[in-house]
C-alpha cells in the first residue's frame, strides 16, 4: 500500500500522484494532490503489481492531470473499490502497569513474550533509548521478515528489529528517527525494557517498563513535524507491517471524525491486517466529553479510550497569606521556596481591554511590567503567553482540561474555579500580594479509573450497533521515553532536551492494550474496562 512515487507498489492497493486542478495542465507543487485507489486483495496471476496498476492508469489517464470524468473512469473500473484523496491524519511508564495489575514481578514467559513483534506506525522511534536497550536479548524470531531501514546513522538491534520510513511528503526527511516523542512514548509504553529512576526532572520517578519487556519492536515513521501523517504513507506502512510478520499493529493516529471505510486508510490497512492474523489497536481520539466524538468505529480495529489512574501529578500554589492550592500543572522549575509578587492581566497590560488582558491573550502582556513577577490569568492559554513575555510563573483558571497535568514551559499551577476565586480574592484583598508555585509532586487518586474528559466518546455514527470505544486504559499523565530532539511542552521556544517524558491522550492508552491483549485477559483487570457505558456516556 504506496503512493504512486515512492520505492515499492504494494499488493493491496494503488495510489495515484496527479495533479489536483483538473484545468491547468501546469500546477504549483500545493496543487499536487495524492490519490488512493483501492483495489481490495491482490489477485493472483503472472502480470506484477506495478505493471498491472500502469496498465489500469493507461487506460483512462493520458496526460499529467487527472480529469473528474478519469477519475471517475477509474472509479468504475471492476478491480477497484473506491478511490479518495490521500488527506492528513494525526497523532492522538513507571505506574501504570503497577495499576493494572502487572507488578514488576510478575511472573513471565520470556520464551514466549521474545517472539512477540509489535508494529508501531507513528512518528518515528529513538534507537539510543534504554528503553530500547537489547542487552540479554536473543535474535529476532524466524517469523521476522522485515528490515532496518532507518536511514544514515540509524542502527536497528535485537530489540528493535526493524524501521521504516515513508516520505512522499516530506523527500528531506530521510530516517526512521522520532524528531517529535510520540512514537517513541508509545513503542515503549507498549514493549520498553525496565530503565529504572526514569523520571521527568524527578517527577514521576521509578521504573519505566512496557507491558512485555521481551518483546520486540517494528517502528514505522509516517508522521512528520508541520505535515502531519499522510494517508498514502499510513497505508505503505500498514502494507510493510504485514509483510514483515509483525503480531499487533499499535496505531495512535486517527481523523477528526469518522469516514466510510472504503475511504479510510487505517480501516482498510486494519482490514488487511486482520485477514492475516495481526491485531490493529488504534487509539479513540481526543476530541472530549461530546457524545459521538469517536472516530475509530470500525469493528475489526480494537479501539482504546484513555483513563486515569491512581497517581496524580499535582502543582501547588502557596499565598502570601499561607493557604496553599492544589493544581494541575507538570511543573519542573523550582523557585527555591521564594515568593513572587503576584500581578494581574489587566494590570500588566498597555494593549488589550479588561477582559482580553485578565485572559492574558496573546500580544496582551507587557514584557517591562512582568519582569520578577507571577501572572494571575483567567485562562489556561494565557500561561503561554506569560512565558513569552518572560514572567516568573503563572497561576491561571483552568479552563481547558480540569483532569490532566501536561508539561508547562514555565512555572505554572492551573487550579479549578473554587480554588482561582480563593486567589482572585486574596489579590483583591491585599496590598502586596504574593505567592510561590512549588515543583510538582506524585498524588494518589482514589477514584481511579475514570474516563478521561478529552477520550472521544460514542456511540458510533457509521455503525450504531458497534459499541465504540471498545475498552479504556491508562492515558493520564504517563511516564514513558520520549526523543530528545523534541520540546517537552510542545513549544518551540522550549529548548530543555529529555529522554523520559510525561505525556496524556488516547494515543498513550492505545500500547498499553496492544500488549496487555496479547498475553493476558484484558476483561480481568482492574482497569481495563469493557465499554458498554462509555459508548452511551453522558458526560457524568
């Protein structure tokens, strides 16, 4: 499953590279457009793939742009199923195995678990990580049939046995290497070897495993920086991962919304796999608490919403009057215990009206007024723009998401409604208000598991009958290996460079099931949780 350009054809499908605009023969390279014909199962017979899909193009195409009656021409063609315009698709730890029932010293098969190979179609991977680590490893099972191919200065292992990379987008990225965390947070979230004292700046500090630890690992590199992950490449890989002999495809990328399935590439790649014996976990999507938000819907893709688990990272702010709050927040900076005064929008703010600078909006804040100072925001957003302004930390309302902590590029406590009226009395009350935001700490949630806010709920608008999503897993603040060449807080201007990271999504829930449903019954463990009611949830 390739693009028309790229080093191989597939036996699955076509994709066409045309040009969009079917009046000029001469287009900008924006107007290019890619094109996926699929064309079900390949036949048997003497004639190649490649041959026998020019054949078909020389049929209806005879010049550098596809018309809409070719295109439909094409359409009708017996072989093929549908063709659709490739679009862009994109990317949705040392507790959360505690919590699910696997304690480090469980009892394992390592004869077993070594054979498992696990395809991770992502962003990329990092081989140098500890968690990819092959000491004690023994070669790749005879079933393996993939390759390293990670480009210059990538060195696959017995770990890591094989990487891909599909570029039709992006010819100047030639490696399998992650330049953006995720895919090597999920490969070892899913199958990284024990890295004892991982952390993130201390925070969250233990023992960083995946679920099987022996198992080994296929990385497939089909999302870029800027571009996003590209169809005709998802569909490269998934056709590579069959090839290869991999047992579970672990995918944490999706749309928006749904698609019909003869239109959606992870469906179809999904379906192929499944032909073959290859379980396809795909993560649920991240588009929140609103009822029928669920984009993977298909009943052959095993589909993961994200839950919390028992440890919380919590941010506390202390006032000058001694009241301490507890916030959400991944803060690693310290401030040594040192209070700073605390300064509100609209006082900091020359540009913006009230409301636009108690927001702390972007352009709002006055470099020369926060300087030594913590801003006091009504939204979460206006955290980033107290760090490019060059405050000392920040205390906001948060607006956004109340159950998750994600990393901050400056320190910073978002705190709930009750907690942010206590601070916007205390600075309406006082002469010289001040406050100190303390590092972050590990919290115990005794409520745990619960249903993400962000998980993208059901029911399923392609298939009512489905039950969507199908199980739910650990997705909340989970410590795993991450690229150094990416920011921890998903900011430009955020130049700090770690190899363990704190990170939260459906995307994170996705590897923890991949492996669990290879080995163990899922349906046992205490998180884990079929998801009859998530499909029906009302946003309790």
């Amino acid at each position: 499953m390739a693009a028309f350009c790229p080093r191989r054809f597939s036996f699955l499908l076509l994709a066409v590279f045309v040009i969009f605009s079917a009046l000029q023969v001469l287009a900008a390279d924006e107007d290019r457009q890619v094109y996926i014909v699929y064309m079900g199962n390949l036949v048997d017979g003497d004639q190649s793939p490649s041959s026998y899909h020019f054949s078909m193009l020389q049929e209806v195409v005879d010049r550098s742009y596809l018309t809409a009656e070719e295109q439909e021409k094409l359409a009708r063609h017996e072989e093929v199923v549908s063709v659709f315009p490739s679009t862009t698709y994109h990317p949705q730890t040392t507790r959360s195995w505690d919590f699910m029932g696997l304690a480090e010293n469980v009892h394992r098969n390592p004869t077993v678990e070594s054979d498992i190979i696990i395809g991770v179609i992502d962003t990329g991977i990092w081989p140098e990580s500890e968690s990819f680590n092959d000491k004690g490893s023994s070669p790749p099972p005879k079933k393996w049939k993939g390759a390293c191919e990670g480009g210059k200065n990538f060195t696959c292992n017995n770990k890591l046995i094989g990487a891909r990379y599909y570029n039709s987008y992006s010819p100047t990225d030639d490696s399998a290497r992650d330049k953006m965390g995720h895919g090597t947070h999920t490969a070892s979230t899913a199958a990284g070897n024990y890295v004892k004292d991982a952390s993130f700046y201390g925070i969250a500090k233990g023992t960083a495993r995946g679920g099987v630890p022996s198992a080994r690992i296929a990385a497939y590199k089909v999302c870029y920086p800027s571009v996003g992950c590209r169809e005709a490449d998802i569909l490269a890989a998934f056709d590579d991962a069959i090839a290869d002999g991999v047992d579970i495809i672990t995918i944490s990328i999706g749309e928006a919304m749904p698609t019909q399935f003869t239109n959606d590439s992870i469906a179809i790649g999904a379906f192929h796999a499944s032909q073959n014996g290859i379980l396809v976990v795909q993560s649920a999507g991240n588009k929140g608490g609103q009822k029928t938000t669920i984009a993977s819907v298909v009943p052959w893709i095993f589909t993961v919403a994200a839950s919390t688990t028992d440890r919380g990272i919590i941010t506390k702010a202390e006032l000058g009057n001694g009241s301490i709050l507890n916030g959400k927040g991944v803060n690693s900076f310290s401030l040594n215990g040192t209070s700073y005064p605390l300064a509100y929008g609209e006082d900091i703010s020359h540009e913006c009206g009230k409301q636009a600078a108690q927001n702390c909006e972007s352009g709002c804040l006055e470099t020369s007024l926060v300087k030594g100072k913590i801003v006091l925001c009504n939204t979460y957003k206006g955290i980033m723009e107290a760090y490019r302004v060059g405050a000392v930390g920040s205390v906001a309302l948060s607006d956004y998401i109340t159950d998750v902590s994600f990393i901050l590029p400056i320190a910073a406590s978002c705190l709930h409604e009750q907690d942010f009226h206590v601070v916007h009395s205390y600075f309406g009350s006082t002469k010289f208000p001040k406050v100190v935001i303390l590092t972050s700490e590990s919290g115990r949630n005794l409520d745990a598991p619960l249903v993400a806010s962000f998980s993208s709920r059901g029911p399923n608008t392609i298939l009512p009958d489905i039950l969507k999503p199908d199980v739910t897993a650990p997705g909340i603040e989970i410590l795993a290996a991450f690229s150094p060449l990416a920011s921890p807080s998903d900011n430009d201007d955020d130049d700090r460079s770690v190899n363990y990271t704190i990170l939260s999504g459906t995307s994170m829930a996705c590897p923890h099931v991949a492996e669990s449903s290879r080995l163990y019954k899922i349906i046992s463990s205490p998180l884990v949780t079929v998801c009859n009611q998530i499909s029906s949830y009302d946003n309790r």
